[in-house]
C-alpha cells in the first residue's frame, strides 16, 4: 500500500468530521461557522479524546488560503460606487461604532495589565461585527426587509473595508512595535497610493481583458482567470508590504465592478466555502480549554463589553449618525457580536507574533458566545425602545425624530439642487478637481516610478548613460502626457467653474488659484522627469518643462489619446451598472428617511403564486405594499399592471412600511405547495421498453392512430425492430408484432399500457 502524504490524511479527517458536526448545527439552526469551530476543536491537539491532525503547519498554510478566498469573495460583494451612494450615515455610524470597540477593547485590556499590542489587536477584534452571522440572523428572523436591516448591512459593508485598512495600520504598528506618528501618516499615505493605484489600473485593464476575450470564456476558464488574478494581486501586495489579504479584497473589489461579477462570486463560491471551512476550522484548533479556564474572568469581561458597548455605544453611533431612536437601538443590538473577520485579525497578530498566546483562543470564546447571544439581543431590542422612550422626555424623542427628518431633507435637497450659489459652487468644483487630480497624480507617480526603476537601467545599458537618459525621457513622457492633461484641463469649462469665473471678484480668484494649481501640479510632474533625467542644468530645465506642458495643452493627438482613455475608464466602471436591469431602482432615493422604503423579495421555488396575475393575489389590498418592479433573470417589468403575472424565482420590488412588507414576506412564504417523496416518487417519470405480441390490438396500426400520448399519458420516443435496431418514432410508422416500444411515463400510466398491450 503506497503511503498517502500526511496533509490528505488530516484533509480527509478534519473534512469528514467538519461535514458531520456542520450537520448537527444545521438540524439546530446555528451558524456554520460555529460548527467549523468546534469540528475544529475535535480534531485540535487539545482534545484528548479524538484522534488529532499530524501536520499542523501545513493545515495553516491552507487556511491563508482560506482568508484569502473569503477576502476575495468579500471584495466581489463590495462596491466603491455602492459607498458613495450610500450617504453619509452608514460612513458617520461604522465610524463612530469602529472607533468606540477600538476604545473599549483598549480599555479592557489595561484593565487586566495586557501588553500594548494586545490591546490594540483586542479593539480591533471588537471593532468588527460578524456580517455573515448578522445576515443570517436577519434572515432566520425575517427582518431581513426591514428598513434598519439594510441600514445595518451597509455599515457591515463598510466596517469590512475599513477592517483592512485597520489590518494594514496594525501590521505596521507590529513591524515597528511603538507608535510613530510621522511613520503611521506615511504608511496611511503608501497605502491610499496602491490601494487607489491598483483600483485606477484594475479597472481599467481588467474589464478589458474580460470584454475582449468574452467568447472564449467559460466558466472553466473564468474560474482559473478570476482566481489567477486575485492570487496576481496578493503577491503585489504581499510584495511591497501589505497583507495578502489585502491584495485579495482589492481584486475581489476590483472584479466586482465588471458585468462578470455575479459569474466569477458563483463561480468560485464552492472554493471559498470550502477553503473558508479549513480556515475556521484551523481555527477551532487553537482553543485549548485549560486558556479557556484560567482566563473565564477576561472572557466574561470582553464579553458584557461586546454586549454593552454594542448595545449603547453602537445605539448612540447610529443615533449621531442621524439615524431615528428606534432605528438606531435597533442597529446597535443587532451588531453586538464579533465574528470572522476578528479571527483573521487576530490571526494576523498571532502570525506576525506581536500578541500573546492567549489572545486567539480567548476571542474564539467570545465569538461563539455573542454568536448565541446574537438572536436575542435582536429581539430585545424594540422592548428596550419602548422602555427607554416611556423614560425619556418628550421633548427630547421628538427633537432626535426632528432631527432625523432634517438630515435627509437637507440631503436630499443638496442632491437635487440644480442653482448654484458660490458656496455650491466652490464646494462643487474643487471636489471634482481634488478627486481627478489625486486619481491622475498617483498614476503618473506610478509609470514615472517604474520607468525610474526599470526603463531607465535598461536603457543605459543598451545606449550608455546621456542616450539612454535622453531615450527614457521621451519613452515616459509619451506615457504620461495623456495623464498629466486632464491634471491641467479638465473641469476648467464645467458649469460651476464658469460660475465662479463669472460671478464675482472673489470667487474669480478662488478659481484662478485653483486653476494654477492644477497647471502647477502638471508642470512639476514634467519638471519632475526632465530634472531627473535631462543633462542640462536645472535653470534650463524650467523653460524645457513649460515648453513641453505647453506641447501636451495644445497638442490634438494627445487630447484625443486623453479622452479615449477617460472614456474607456468610465465605461468599464458603469459597465456593470449600465447591463445589470437587477440594479436598485433610482426611484428608491426618494423614500429615504421616511417609514415607506423598498424591498427585494424572492418568490420560493414551490410557490403557490406561480402563474397568478397581481390581480389575482389583492397583494395592494391584502397585504398593503405595491409592486413596483418584477425582476426575472434579465428582464425587469418595471411599475407591472394587475395582469402581470408572477413565476418561482421571481424577485419583487415593494414599497411599504416595516410592518406591512414583514407581513406580506411571511404570506408569501406560508403560501407554497408542499409534495412529500412519496408524491415524488408517485408523480416521477420512467423509461421503460414494451414488447409488442402477435396478439396485441396495436398490430397494424401507426402510432398517431393509437393515440397513446392522449389515451395513456405517456410518450413513445424509440421503437426497436426484431434486428436490434432503435428508431424515431414516426407517427406513421405500422406496429409490428415482435417490436419493442421505448415509452416514457409515470409508473401508474405505464403499467396500464402494459395492460393494453
């Protein structure tokens, strides 16, 4: 027998006994994730009543693996474009709520004397609430329409980006092992340039290579792209310093963009579940119940603090985010547990060996209790709204609703404005001028570094020093001509800038600054270049540069080039938004912060509903919401009339209040059709082959005028000749005695054409 390699052995134990407690979990209604943990713990050193793994090592290797496919499939459900859409709310609320865990997890730890990175690792741990386990919650709960629900989902969306950029801020923290100020800003800064660099880049590269090659791309072959591609990037990242993981969110955020998106998350799914089962399970592995025993007091204490802090510091963040009383404690109590994304943190910390030993298996502890907690704290949450609105004043709950109301008006004012005042108008121009100039400025950074790096050492080699100089110098300004223009041009003619021009004498400065500055930044860019590379002296090199931004203004060719690479980047950008009819509707901005708001909800697969016009279901009169759209693969029927039918699968977009959206998805999920296996099996069909006698009332007839199909529900598809042979059936085909029919059909109806043959 050939020795298998230690690594299938483990694979195949921790693999099987991960299955079988996944499906203990699953017949009790808890988290998978959970499961992972404890098939974990089962198959650790630390339970002496189970066999253990051998290979530890290398079950952790694949278990980076793990994190880097979550991260992947993280980024692939993140949206830039979604963050911006978001409002300020969700980006206030995970700010305040990240910052106020940091602070608690802090605190905790000087409490019990820990070591600073501890405590920095501790509230980062606690900063991140577990989106899988809250979703699920939601959907357990059937809160998932609910408007607070969304609200709390979009803050998850952002705690996980702002979770990698907290990983980044920690690994550098760890690598000097004191803070530095001066060295954190420049590390945030390095961080904001590759994370905006590789965006800018991927976006414009890949949806490229997608388009260009769709016809030969399979699924097969999408799979090994997508992957190849997240993997391309987690070695760049790992490369210059940051964590894989890091590289992984951003292509996973990259692809997302793309009109393949929804192909590439289906697509690698099965390898995230499967990788991300390993990942959590390893980690289950690091609980050692003698920790657990000898630190229960710090893992109660974190674990009220997760609970507490949550419950009002996440409550208090909603609210001054300008989230309604209800609202807002609804929110906090929904997010009092941590999850996965604090097992990735903390396994970080235990990688790059900057915390203690006990850390892991402590936050493992207290994951899986505020997992159990999770469900609870979501229910208590409206009696702990109604018991502290009968205690507060009055006064004070109708100014914090006021206030709510306003913020959205006032918001929804600005974004509907079309009259500008200077204000708007300042405020209007140079924001599009700071984000154009900072996305131009770090790519030209970019190709000016690497031709720095690698053209120019080439060239000189191949033509000596001053040629090879001279040879690099025009090679990188033929690159970056078309990106330092648009730095120079764009938005000098758009309505808010000729506003300010022609407004009035201050606002007239205000735009000729700002417009210097822009023509300054394209100039330094190319005097950058020449200074570098030129062998004339310096004075010489301030003409030189200005006679080439010059060149770059006026020139056709390079506007041309310009605009052909602005355009192309937008359109892989909103090529997604632009195909998918399953978007949002934009109709759906004008019910924020009222009671009304939309819900996408997906008919079951055995619906009773099937085949029913509106009409028919009274869903307006019964239920109180209205049917604004019915998405069905790629077809939207937007505002449907009471003749338009409904089908399993099937997504409606509705409009009502909580409670009549909550009530109008349990209906639709009480009214399916039910079929047990045995009206399965009684309703299944069967091929099966029928003799025909010398006897039979089918001799010499054709089979369109036995009528079999009519008269005994069932299909002949072949008939078989006395040689063997298999033909069509024909419908003027003579039967023959000694033929064999091939017929289809249910057992019932097969055996009483038995009968008749």
């Amino acid at each position: 027998m050939e020795d298998l390699p230690s690594i299938i052995i483990d694979l195949a134990y921790i693999l099987v006994i991960a299955g079988a407690v996944t499906i203990v979990f699953r017949r009790f209604r808890q988290p998978l994730v959970l499961g992972y943990i404890v098939a974990g713990f089962l198959a650790g050193p630390y339970m002496p009543y189970t066999p253990s793994i051998t290979d530890s090592e290398s079950i952790n290797d694949w278990s980076q693996i793990g994190v880097i496919f979550l991260m992947f499939t993280l980024g692939l459900e993140f949206s830039f474009k979604k963050i911006i859409r978001m409002g300020l709310r969700p980006i206030i609320a995970a700010l305040c709520v990240m910052g106020c865990m940091i602070s608690v997890g802090n605190t905790v730890g000087m409490l019990f004397g820990w070591s600073q990175m501890d405590r920095l690792f501790l509230g980062g741990m606690l900063a991140m609430s577990s989106t899988t386990i809250i979703y699920k919650a939601f959907d357990d709960l059937g809160l998932l329409p609910r408007k607070f629900a969304s609200g709390v989902l979009s803050v998850l969306i952002l705690e996980d980006i702002l979770g990698i950029l907290l990983m980044v801020m920690l690994s550098a923290l760890a690598a000097s092992n004191k803070f530095q100020g001066m060295q954190l800003i420049t590390n945030l800064l390095q961080l904001g340039f590759f994370l905006l660099l590789w965006f800018l880049v991927g976006i414009y590269i890949v949806p490229l290579i997608l388009r260009k090659n769709k016809k030969f791309i399979n699924t097969e072959t999408l799979l090994i792209v997508s992957v190849g591609l997240c993997f391309l990037l987690v070695v760049l990242a790992s490369y210059v310093g940051y964590s894989p993981a890091f590289g992984a969110f951003m292509m996973g955020s990259i692809l997302a963009e793309t009109v393949e998106a929804e192909r590439i998350e289906h697509t690698v799914s099965s390898l995230k579940d499967l990788f991300g089962a390993i990942f959590f399970v390893s980690v289950g592995m690091l609980v050692n119940p003698s920790v657990l025993i000898q630190y229960w007091l710090p893992i109660l204490v974190i674990t009220l603090s997760v609970v507490i802090g949550q419950a009002t510091l996440g409550s208090l963040s909603y609210l001054v985010a300008g989230n309604p009383l209800k609202e807002a404690i609804q929110s906090g109590f929904s997010m009092a547990q941590i999850g996965e994304f604090a097992f990735i943190i903390a396994a970080l910390g235990q990688t790059l060996g900057v915390t203690s030993s006990f850390l892991y298996p402590v936050v493992v502890a207290v994951s899986i209790v505020t997992t159990f907690l999770t469900p609870y704290m979501i229910r208590a949450a409206e009696p702990a709204y109604q018991k502290l609105q009968s205690r507060l004043p009055a006064r004070l709950t109708n100014a914090i609703e006021k206030r709510s109301q306003h913020t959205t008006q006032s918001n929804r004012r600005s974004e509907a404005s079309q009259e500008f005042t200077p204000h708007t108008a300042w405020k209007t121009y140079s924001r599009m001028v700071f984000l154009k100039t900072i996305a131009w400025l770090t790519i030209c950074l970019a190709v000016t570094g690497i031709s720095f790096s690698s053209i120019l050492p080439l060239c000189r080699q191949a033509f000596t020093t001053v040629p090879g100089n001279i040879i690099c110098a025009l090679l990188t300004l033929s690159v970056i001509s078309p990106l330092v223009r648009p730095i120079i041009m764009q938005h000098n003619h758009t309505a808010s800038a000729l506003y300010l021009r022609d407004h009035n004498a201050s606002t007239r400065l205000l735009y000729y600054g700002l417009t210097g500055a822009k023509y300054f930044f394209g100039w330094g860019i190319i005097f950058n270049v020449l200074n570098h590379l030129s062998p004339l002296p310096w004075i010489w090199q301030v003409p030189l540069s200005l006679l080439v931004t010059w060149f770059i203004i006026r020139s056709k060719r390079i506007k041309l080039l310009s605009i052909r690479i602005q355009r192309t980047f937008l359109s892989n950008l909103r090529s997604r938004e632009e195909q998918s009819d399953a978007s949002s509707p934009t109709y759906g901005r004008a019910l924020r912060g009222k009671d009304l708001h939309i819900a996408s909800l997906t008919l079951p697969h055995n619906t009773a509903w099937r085949g029913s016009t509106l009409a028919q279901l009274h869903i307006g009169r019964t239920d109180r919401v209205n049917v604004v759209a019915i998405l069905r693969g790629t077809q939207r029927i937007n505002i449907p009339g009471g003749n338009s039918k409904v089908f399993a699968g099937d997504i409606l977009e509705v409009v009502g209040d909580d409670t009549s959206i909550q009530g109008f998805s349990q209906r639709m999920k009480a009214e399916v059709i039910s079929a047990d296996s045995a009206t399965e099996r009684q309703h299944r069909l069967t091929l099966r082959k029928m003799d025909i006698a010398e006897a039979s009332p089918l001799c010499g007839q054709t089979l369109a005028q036995t009528d079999i199909r009519t008269n005994y529900h069932c299909m002949v598809v072949g008939i078989e000749d006395k040689r063997g042979t298999i033909l069509p059936s024909q419908p003027n085909r003579t039967f023959q005695p000694g033929d064999t029919l091939w017929v289809v059909g249910e057992d019932s109806d097969l055996a009483m054409l038995r009968m008749g043959l």
